[in-house]
C-alpha cells in the first residue's frame, strides 16, 4: 500500500535489520509520530527522542539456517514493502544454513550518490553498487552481514543542500558553522545517508553492525590530551558531541545488541519503562556521561556467527590520552577485549575477526612516523619540541593504533598468543577488519614465527568518498624500502623503541571507492575486493579487482 499524508503513520527510514542469530531478529525503523510497529506479529511501540520515533523490534521464535519473508505494520497498516517495489521482499535468513559465510565490510560513507556536490567528482557508491549487484544474483549469494567500520555520516563535512537547511534554522557564522550542531541536525546527517532505495533494500536483508569514527563526531576525535583540552573548552562541542553520542545510540548501537544484552541493558530498559515519556533527556544524560567517564558506556560488543566471530572494538571513545600513559583503549576495556579473544578460542571458532575503525598495521613508514611522533609528544610534553610534534600529530591525523605504542604491542601479543595456541587450539585465521584510511590493502603479520593462525590486516575504505592524489601518492610510498628506510633513520635518532612485529604487505594499495568481502567456509577464508568505476559514457561499473586466500 502506498505510504500517503493522512493515512496514518509513515515509515521515515528503516527498516534495517539488525542482530540476527539462528533463533531471533532485531528490526530498526524510524517513523513520523508515536505508532505500533509490527513484524512477523511481534509487536513494539516506539519511543519519542527529541521529538522524533524510533522502534526496535524483537522477532524470537525462528528456526536455524531458515529463510522468512516480513513485511513492516504500522499501526495495522503495511509500509514495508513499498508499493510497486522493483526489489525482491526483505527476509530474515537464520545462521545455520549449508555453504560459505559472505561478510561484507567497508567504512567512511559521504552521504548518497543524488546529495553530493557533483563538483566533488566523487567515484560511484561502493555500498549502492554491491546491493545492485545483490539483487541481481540469487539469494543463496547474499552476503550473510554487514559490517560497517566507522564514518557512517559526516558531520563535519555536509552537502550542499544540508548547508542550506542548517542555514535556515541558525547562523553559520558562529561555531561550529557548516557543521553539524546537536541531535536535529544528526537526524538529517542519517535520513541523508540511509534513504536512497538500493541501500535501504539492502539494509533490510543483510543484518548490520556497526561503529563509530572520528567523522561522526569531528575530524580527530579524541586525538590528544591538547586536542580535548582544546576542544572541550569551546561553547559549542557539548552539544555537538551529546547529540553525536545520542544520535549513534539511536541509529547504531542499539542494533548492535542482541536480545540477551538488551534485556540487561539499562538505558533501553529505561526507555522501555518510560512509555510516552521523550527519551532525550535520559540520553544526553548518557552522553555526557559517556564524553566525560568512558567507563559508563562500552561500546564495543561482540557478533557469534558460527565458526566466525567479530569482536568489534572502540577504538575512540575510551581512549586514555595522558602523554605518559597513552592507550587507545583503557586497560578495563582492554581486558574485555582479550576476554572476547579466550571465550572465542574456547568455544573452538575457526575464524577469529576484530573489527576497529583505525589500521591495526599501517604502511611501515607510515607506522614509524607515528610512533616517532609519539615518543616526541611524550618525551617533550609541554616543551617547544612537544608542542610542534602535537601540531604535526594534529595536522597528519598520526592517531592510529602506531601512535598508542603499548596498545599496538598488547593487542600484537594477543593475536601472538592465539596463534601459538597458547589460549587454545588456534583458528585457522586472525583478521583485523579496518577503514578509515581511503585505500584498500592486505598486509600479514610474519614476525614472531610460530603461528599456527595466519594473522592479516584487511583495510578497505571508502565506501563513498574520494581522496585528494597527494593522499594516494603518500600511501603509495608509505610500503617503499626507501621511505621505510627514512622513516626508519627518524625512528632511530629519536631512540624510539623498536616493535618486535613484523608484517609485509600480500596485496595493494588500491584507490577509490571500495567494499570488501570475506568468504568463510570451514577453515578456508579468502578475501574478494571490489571496486567502482565509471565507462566513457559515465554508466557505473563494479569490478572485482582482488580474490586472494587468507588461510
């Protein structure tokens, strides 16, 4: 039935399905007004924040490895499918089915193809080719997930027509301008980047997870001690970052929780008892508490896929940014980590992954560069040479995990002691899932010998976004001998302490926009890379431009 004014409530975005295991679903929607939202008969109504509906549905009772077509029922009235739509049905597919796991992955995702300013001569959308190519395959060559590494929105960095609507509600010339100022102007950034109907389609047949990055709050969150000093100090930033940690709540994490977890987590079960009540409030509340004390919101969780298992991990909000104690995560977060890493040893997985937004292991030089810099910051802070290198830090965005030296080294000897078989018997891979850096490579981890696990970095981003070439060039050069072995000079007049990790580079860089794909089946892992394009005539192409095998 057609979704027309008057007829009753109207389905704004969504739905997106969300955590799937063999037996439960979760569906996200975002609706206009207060409703009852229906799916498969399980029943939810929505809850109000700031003015605006959501509601996460909890279809239980489903059987492994099945496949069940659903429709979406606002207050009794179908929404979802669309009326005349040109795509197949949405259907939940349980784990358990016979073949090969597909994972999807990618991150940084610039708004939508028909929002951009076509002066930006932005490549096609990664993420609109692959659910295209999708719709024209059979169901059984789905990809099973989706993981969506950071960068969903942007909210330092808006279209044109976003510009302008900001500009109708407040004055652009005060802080923080063309930017996005508080929860309202999130919920745009979101209905800009989730609404064109390919991705829409394939969000609601491909359960999502999902995680924050530096541009869904500001270009280099959390970099530094003097960036927060900084920052925090503005009359801008608290609302900027409430309605960024509200609106990621909201629109992200909340899918990410399965079942069990949202029964015991407290601010859901808040909301739930709050009925009518406007949730925002009760959420700024959340973030602020979240900015200030880390330690009150993990955001990090963890996806059971049978013999795969993503441990996905915040690499931004927890960060410890004290100069002499610098971690990109704090030691409890930490410890959950390794924690996840044993439970899934002992539960005799076969294919370990972590997903964090930021490379775990960079183009070398590029990886010497950072830890030059830190060891600087930190061996001359407050002093005149401590202070350039923070511009420089600034400036270069060198914040990866090279530039927290003691949480590269602790999660290297994790995957070491995986490997070795140390925690249990080891599974057959360890794969680090990555964005952030607009280029895609493989690189494996090759020193400490030992290993029974083969341990990789697979770095794939953008999804939609471009590069300015000097970016290219550096990330071109960063694998070099020569620029390692400069690089490699700077580290050693610093006496900056040496890694004992080493990893070669199996294939890359490749530019533009990207989406990555692994094939899990038993103790086999490969690694497909696709790639988009434009003909002479300015028709899109999506081309696999990489299949190489992991395990």
């Amino acid at each position: 039935m057609p979704e027309t004014a008057g007829t009753g409530p109207l389905l704004l975005l969504g739905p997106l399905l969300r955590h799937v295991d063999p037996v439960s679903a979760t569906v996200w929607v975002e609706t206009d007004r207060t409703c009852e939202v229906e799916v498969l008969g399980r029943r939810a109504r929505t809850f109000c924040v700031n003015g605006h509906h959501y509601a996460l549905v909890v279809v239980e009772g489903l059987e492994p490895g099945s496949t069940t077509p659903y429709e979406v029922h606002l207050d009794g009235r179908q929404v979802w499918p669309q009326a005349h739509s040109a795509f197949p049905p949405s259907r939940i597919r349980t784990a358990g089915r016979p073949g090969p796991f597909r994972l999807a992955f990618g991150s940084c995702r610039y708004a939508t193809p028909t929002t951009v300013d076509i002066r930006d001569g932005i490549p096609p959308d990664a993420l609109d080719s692959y659910a295209r190519q999708a719709v024209a395959v059979p169901e059984d060559q789905w990809p099973d997930a989706l993981v969506l590494l950071g960068d969903q929105v942007y909210a330092d960095e808006v279209t044109p027509a976003t510009r302008d609507w900001m500009a109708s509600r407040r004055d652009l010339s005060e802080p923080p301008g063309a930017q996005a100022a508080d929860f309202e102007e999130y919920t745009r950034l979101y209905m800009e980047s989730w609404s064109d109907p390919q991705v829409r389609w394939l969000l609601s047949n491909v359960p999502s997870s999902m995680v924050f990055d530096d541009h869904e709050m500001i270009d280099d969150w959390n970099t530094s001690a003097a960036w927060r000093d900084e920052t925090t100090s503005t009359d801008w930033w608290h609302r900027r970052i409430g309605g960024g940690l509200v609106s990621y709540w909201v629109y992200q994490h909340l899918g990410n929780l399965s079942p069990n977890e949202l029964a015991q987590n407290e601010t859901w079960q808040a909301i739930q008892r709050s009925g009518s009540d406007d949730a925002g409030p009760m959420l700024d509340e959340m973030a602020r508490a979240a900015d200030q004390e880390p330690h009150t919101v993990r955001w990090s969780f963890v996806r059971h896929w049978g013999e795969a298992r993503l441990i996905m991990v915040d690499s931004r909000a927890g960060r410890v940014l004290e100069e002499s104690d610098r971690k990109i995560l704090d030691d409890a977060e930490f410890e959950w980590v390794e924690a996840a890493v044993q439970n899934a040893v002992t539960d005799g997985v076969d294919h370990l992954l972590i997903g964090t937004s930021l490379p775990w292991l960079l183009p070398h030089s590029i990886h010497d560069l950072e830890r030059w810099n830190e060891t600087l910051s930190v061996r001359h802070a407050g002093k005149p040479l401590g202070r350039l290198a923070e511009k420089l830090r600034q400036a270069a965005d060198l914040e990866h995990w090279a530039a927290f030296g003691q949480s590269f080294e602790r999660l290297g000897r994790t995957l070491v002691s995986l490997g070795r078989g140390e925690l249990g018997r080891p599974p057959a891979t360890a794969l680090v899932l990555s964005g952030d850096v607009h280029h895609a490579y493989v690189a494996e981890l090759v020193q400490p010998g030992g290993l029974d696990t083969r341990v990789h970095q697979l770095t794939v981003s953008p999804l939609h976004n471009s590069a300015p070439h000097a970016i290219e060039i550096g990330f071109k050069v960063g694998w070099s001998r020569w620029a390692r072995a400069l690089t490699g000079g700077l580290r050693a007049l610093a006496r900056v302490e040496r890694s004992r990790l080493e990893w070669r580079k199996q294939a890359g860089p490749y530019f533009g926009n990207e989406l990555g794909e692994l094939v899990l089946e038993g103790r086999d892992a490969r690694f497909l890379l696709w790639a988009t394009s434009r003909d002479d005539d300015g028709t899109p192409r999506f081309t696999q431009v990489l299949d190489t095998r992991l395990s």
